[in-house]
C-alpha cells in the first residue's frame, strides 16, 4: 500500500528532512508515525500525497510510483487518500454537510448519490444532526469529525492525519481516536503523526519514531516511547 524504499529529502535550503528511509506498510494497518518537532513527519506525509518530492529514493502508494507521476495524474493519486490536519481546515462558509459534498461535487458525482453518502458518512461520525451547522458554531470536535467525514466520503484507501487531536481535549480526542479505529476497521489503512503520548500508548499499534529524519523505531504494539 505505501513503500517508502531509500528516501532523502532534502529541502532547497539544505534542511535534511528525510534521511535515507525504507519502510512497508500494509493495506488495513493503523499505524502511528511519532517524534520530536522537526524530526520529519510532515515531510514524510507531503511525500505520499505529492506535495513534495523526494531528493532520491522511491515513494510508492498503492502501486503507484508517486515520483514519477505526470502532474495530471496528481488528482486521481489524491482520491486514493483522506488527508485530516491539526486545524480541521474546513471552508468557513459552508455548512457541515457542504463541507463535506464539496469532496465529491469536485469529482462530478451525481446529486443524489452525494446527498446520500453525506448522509451516511454525517451518520458514522454521528453528526446528522449538525448537517445545517456552520463550523464556526461546531466545537473543536465536531469539526474534526466533519474533517473526517470529508476525507473518507470518497471512500479513500488510506486516511492520513497530521494531528488530529492537537488541538482538542483528552476527552474528545478519545472520541476522534474512537472514529478512526471504526474506520480503520472498514479497511481503511490510518496513518496518523501525532504528539499524544496518552493516546499511542492506549492504542498498542504500530509506532514508526523519527528521529532527525531517520527511523529509529518501527515497532508492532508499540508505546510512544521517551521522546519529547
Ligand atoms: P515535523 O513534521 O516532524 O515537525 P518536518 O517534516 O516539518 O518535521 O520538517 C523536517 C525538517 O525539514 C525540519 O528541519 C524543517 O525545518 C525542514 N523543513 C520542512 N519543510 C521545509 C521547507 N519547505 N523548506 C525548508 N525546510 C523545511
Ligand atoms: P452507502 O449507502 O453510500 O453505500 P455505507 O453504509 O456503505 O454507505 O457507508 C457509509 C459511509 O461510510 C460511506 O458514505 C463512506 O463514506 C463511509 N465508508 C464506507 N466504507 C468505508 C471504508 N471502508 N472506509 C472509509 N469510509 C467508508
């Protein structure tokens, strides 16, 4: 699903975000990507959805050799992945559910077809009743949850997420964590950088640590670890 097989990135500036990393992972895997600010998890992310390209080495997602891809093909690669930021990033000027058919109007689905995934991806993150809401009138939660529905509406492969609970409090951060092992369930493969600790310890999956753009640990079952 991802092969990441000698990859260097290294940025305009010199900054060596990525040193030489090889890693797997499989269709169905929930895996944490954890380490210090800087260490080259973002970079890692930007990679896969070709944000950014490698110095060298080989990216593949889902058979697909991210690095070689024409420009044109960048909008089918994206399709193949639900992306989830830190700060939800919604459109302030839509309601929830606009959010989230904004996904598929972009991809000239059908009207009745978008009204009924809508419903049905609000109903998974038990949100139908704030279909109408804007976000500004969502708490933090509810807007990540919208976040989510918008990312798997197009029933991606892979949900990627760069901190999704960074900016919510214990208790709805388990609610989140709740919603992407639900997902993950469903086949979908979850990818999530994350700072909480708490949270990569209760969950006992997957822990790639990078540190200084290298892994240093990839462990099945893992724990965060010491790391900041
Ligand atoms: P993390 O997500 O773990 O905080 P990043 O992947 O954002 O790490 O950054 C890894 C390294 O690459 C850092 O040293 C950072 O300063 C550098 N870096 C990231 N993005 C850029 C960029 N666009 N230009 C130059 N250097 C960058
Ligand atoms: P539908 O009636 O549209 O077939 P489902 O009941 O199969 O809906 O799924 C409900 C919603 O959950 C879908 O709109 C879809 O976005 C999401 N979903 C279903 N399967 C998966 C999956 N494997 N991964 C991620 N999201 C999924």
């Amino acid at each position: 699903m991802i092969y990441f097989r000698d990859v260097s990135k290294i940025y305009d500036n010199g900054s060596v975000a990525l040193d030489h990393v090889t890693v797997h992972i499989e269709k169905g895997e929930f895996v944490f990507v954890v380490g210090a600010s800087g260490a080259g998890k973002s970079t890692f992310i930007k990679l896969l959805s070709h944000e950014e390209l490698p110095s060298s080495g080989t990216v593949v997602v889902n058979g697909i050799e991210v690095n070689r891809i024409a420009k044109d093909r960048v909008p089918y690669l994206r399709r193949k992945m639900g992306i989830v930021f830190q700060d939800f990033r919604l459109l302030p000027n839509k309601t929830a559910a606009e959010n989230v058919a904004f996904a598929m109007e972009v991809i000239e689905t059908p009207r009745k077809v978008i009204k009924e995934r809508v419903h049905n991806v609000l109903d998974l993150v038990n949100l139908v009743g704030k279909a109408d809401a804007l976000p500004q009138n969502l708490s933090g939660g509810e807007q990540q949850r919208i976040a989510i529905a918008r990312a798997i509406v197009n029933r991606p492969l892979m949900l990627i997420a760069d901190e999704p609970t960074g900016n919510l409090d214990p208790d709805t951060s388990r609610g989140i964590m709740d919603l992407f092992t639900k997902i993950n369930h469903m086949g979908t493969t979850v990818l999530m950088v994350t700072h909480d600790k708490q949270m990569v310890d209760m969950m006992n999956k997957r822990v790639i640590e990078i540190v200084d753009g290298r892994i240093v640990r990839d462990e099945q079952k893992g724990a965060y670890g010491d790391e900041d």
